[in-house]
C-alpha cells in the first residue's frame, strides 16, 4: 500500500475575473473548487495511474467534511483524522491580470492526534510505501518528519520526502527511498545559485552521501537529473507545450516516479513516468488524468 500524508489539507477555491478594482466590489466571471495538499496530489495521481493509494493527516469542521468526500470520489482510501475543534483551511486564488494567492493557516492540530496519526503510522509493515510532502503547520513540531521516520527505521519501508532546508536535510540520516528537491532548492542548500548541471550532479552525490537513496532533481522546463543508489547520472528532457498549470506539477513527478518503480522496478521507466505525470499536470486545467499521462509517456520515451 501507498501512504500519503497532508499535515495541512486545503479547499483551493480559485476565482476568475477581469482587472481588479482594489476598494471596490469586484465580481467573478468563473469559479472552481479543488481539494488541495501535496501529499494528497501524489494519492491522486497514483489512483489515476490504478494504484492503491491511503491518505492520511488531519482534518476539520465542515471543509473537512468536503475534502474526505473529494477525496474518496478521486478513488483514494480516506483515513484522516477528525480535529477536535476549527475547520480545515481554504485558499482563495484570484486569478485575473496577475494571479493573486490568499493561504488559509488551517486549525490547531493538539498532541492527542499527533499520538493518533503516529499509531496509524505504526501500522505499516515491510514493503509499504509512505510519502512525506510539504511545509509543516504552525502547531506541529518542526521534527515532526523526523520522529515518524524515527517511528519506521529499519522496518523496511519506502519512504519518499519531499520537502525543503533544514525539513529535507534532517532526515537524511533515516536514510529515504527518494527526495526530490528542485534545482533552486537543492542550491539553498549548499548556498549556491544558477546551478549547471555539474553542480547538481555534485550536490546530489554529497545528499546520498548523507543518507538519501535516490535523489531526484526537477528543473522545470528543462527536465530533470536522477542520481540513483547505484550512482547512474540520469538526465531527462521535458515534452514541449505551454503551461496551463504548474500547480501539483512536482507532485505529479513524485507520483509517477513512485509508480514507475513500483510497476517495474526500473530506475528510467520511473524517471520517464515521474516526467509524463509532471507534464500532463503542467499542461492540465487540473491534474494530470490516466490518458494525458499515458500520452505524455509516449512523448518522454521517443526524446
């Protein structure tokens, strides 16, 4: 089974309109609601793909409500927990000239459902999958990655982090099946910019080097760089399109690669499947579907 956590899930509540008129009532031409969380674009783009997925995290009031039935009509096993008090977050998009953002904080999540969420993690046994994306929210602990991955060490699971700074660096040591930094986040890192694709070679060493199996490193338009346990230098190109939407792009490869390793235990099939779902997404109203990332697959493998 594959696990994915969102410590913070979100309504996206995305509004289209024509310039607007600060100080005044503006009115919109054309509204979407979509569920939203990292770790919840990677269950969807896993359950698109025909793989078994469960999503677990924390959620409340009545957006929390709508998210669990989203998310169980995407195909995916809902197991989040129910907060005691407060609603799970919305974030207003506004886009119109310019694209405009407004992020919810989401509720107080206390420690009894910390305890909860890591008794459900205490259930997962040798070959499970357990993916770890995003920001942590205000009221959990800042080593809230590392104590779950504390929790599973050595019990032969596949853990995936996605994550940035100090959040990546500190769970290195646990030793994570994959990590995908993008190129400008692997250069905060190592206090570098601009990185050629040398240096991100060099930089993806030295985080295997720390304890990362695999480390994966997107680059936007110009594809991507796998540096595998078994130190092969894999680059890969990007399909050509214009970009409807970069949103859950990254977490769209994360899916794909995690899918392709698990459907054939090939390091470049996962690099091209993580590359086809990452395409599809940025070149989708929504996220990637099945077929756009099966015909994106097609592109990736005649390149």
């Amino acid at each position: 089974m594959i696990y994915t956590v969102t410590f913070n899930p979100c309504l996206d509540y995305v509004m289209h309109t024509g310039e607007l008129d600060f100080g005044h009532t503006n009115r919109s031409e054309s509204e979407e609601f979509s569920v939203g969380g990292k770790g919840i674009n990677v269950s969807v783009i896993l359950s698109n793909l025909g793989l078994d997925t469960k999503a677990l995290g924390f959620t409340a009031g009545f957006v929390g409500e709508y998210i669990k039935r989203q998310v169980e009509e995407y195909g995916i096993k809902a197991d989040f927990i129910d907060l005691p008090e407060g609603v799970s977050r919305i974030n207003v998009k506004i886009k119109s000239s310019q694209e405009t953002e407004i992020n919810g904080q989401g509720p107080h999540i206390p420690s009894e459902c910390i305890e909860e969420l890591f008794k459900k993690i205490d259930l997962l046994v040798k070959g499970d999958t357990l993916v770890l994306a995003g920001s942590i929210p205000q009221s959990l602990p800042d080593n809230i990655y590392e104590r779950i991955m504390q929790r599973l060490d050595g019990r032969g699971i596949n853990i995936i982090v996605d994550a940035t700074g100090d959040l990546l660096v500190n769970v290195l040591k646990y030793h994570p099946f994959l990590i995908k930094p993008n190129n400008d986040e692997l250069g905060e890192i190592f206090g570098l910019s601009e990185l050629t694709d040398e240096q991100i070679v060099s930089c993806a060493e030295k985080l295997r080097g720390m304890g990362a199996r695999n480390v994966l490193v997107s680059m936007g338009k110009h594809g991507a760089i796998l540096v595998d346990e078994n130190s092969l230098v894999t680059k890969i190109g990007c399909p050509q399109g214009k970009p409807v939407n970069t949103v859950g792009s990254g977490d769209s490869m994360v899916a794909g690669f995690i899918a392709g390793y698990i459907l054939k235990k090939d390091y470049k099939f996962a690099l091209q499947l993580g590359t086809a779902a990452g395409s599809a997404t940025a070149l989708s109203i929504g996220l990637g579907s099945k077929d756009e990332i099966e015909r994106q697959l097609d592109i990736v493998k005649s390149m």
